[in-house]
C-alpha cells in the first residue's frame, strides 16, 4: 500500500513538472516570436538526408574538413548533429536564443554519446560572426534569411534553406520534398573563399 502511495506520487510529480516544461517552452516560443522570430517544426532530416548529402558531394566534395557546419536557428540541432556525424567539419554550431530548447538539445545530445563535438551557442543569429568558409543549414522565415543577407553574415558561405527563399537571389540548386516542407534550396555565396573549383 505504502508503494503503491509512493508511486502515485511520483507519477504525480513528473506529470507536473511535464506540465510545467511544457508551460515554460510555450511562454518562451511566445515571447521570441512576438520579437519577430519565427517558431517552427524541427528539420525532416529523414527525408532531407539524401538530398544533404548529394548537395555536399556536389558543392563541397568528399573533403568538408576544411568547412565550419553552422545552423542558426538549429532549436533541437538534428541538422548539426545529422551532417556532424557524417561528414568531417573544421566545427559545428548550433545557434539558438531559447534557454529550454538549448538544454534540452544539449541534454539529448549527450545522452547520445556527445558526437560530434558541437559548440552549442546561445544566442542571437544577427550579429553572429559567422566562420568561413562554412556550410550554413537555415530552416528560417523569409523575413529572417533575407535580414542574414543584408548583414552580410551568409558572405563565404554554401548556404541551405529548407522551404523558405532569398528574396532576388537565384539558387543554384533547388528541389521541391514529398512533405509539407516543400523545397530545399541552396545559394553560394563564397566567392573565391575555399570554394570548390
């Protein structure tokens, strides 16, 4: 009986500190996005992870060592963890200005065994300074993208988009997904930086 009162007690518990979380992660989404950050569904890896790699085989070739792995906005960081595992990067990074999220992705990424070994910045992506030459994996608003651009932080970068565009950039690569995510798009913008000949 006593057990029994122990158990429910604990179920009763953990239910509320879910609960709790759960609160916490929905007011947080709330606030950055009435900052003018867009919240969205994490990356379909599953179904991007033929196309990645056919994307970096053709525009980065066999050798990434020379290429830092970035991705603002990375929430849970299944992109960077996915592409970290492999391919060999100069680093990876993942960016994310919630607090949850990043424990969260921190946590789970340890209890995966920790590799690859991800610098996990919390922080805004506008006024980031980007490494180069980089692979950058964006899954952000139009509105977003196109603030990264006029800054200048996308500069020596083959750069990513799932579902959203550059506004007048043409991509040199563009395929539309069987999901609701639609179209994964790339744009080079490295110039003579590490570029592939």
């Amino acid at each position: 009986m006593l057990i029994q009162l122990i158990l429910a007690l604990f179920s009763i518990l953990l239910l509320a500190i879910f609960i709790v979380l759960g609160v916490l992660y929905l007011l947080e989404s709330f606030y950055y996005q009435g900052n003018n950050r867009t919240v969205y569904m994490g990356s379909n890896v599953h179904e991007q992870a033929g196309i990645l790699e056919e994307i970096i085989s053709k525009y980065i070739g066999k050798d990434t060592s020379a290429y830092h792995l970035v991705e603002p906005g990375a929430g849970m960081g299944y992109v960077a963890r996915f592409l970290g595992r492999r391919f060999s990067w100069k680093s990876v990074q993942a960016i994310e200005i919630r607090p949850l999220v990043m424990m969260a992705a921190k946590l789970t990424h340890y209890i995966q065994g920790n590799r690859p070994i991800i610098t996990w910045v919390r922080g805004d992506i506008f006024g980031h300074s980007y490494p180069k030459p980089a692979l950058i994996y964006c899954y952000l608003s139009d509105q977003v993208l196109n603030q990264l651009y006029a800054e200048g932080a996308l500069e020596g970068a083959l750069v990513i988009c799932l579902t959203f565009a550059i506004q007048n950039q043409k991509p040199v690569f563009e395929k539309k997904l069987a999901s609701w995510q639609g179209v994964i798009r790339v744009y080079d913008f490295r110039k003579s930086i590490g570029k592939k000949p």
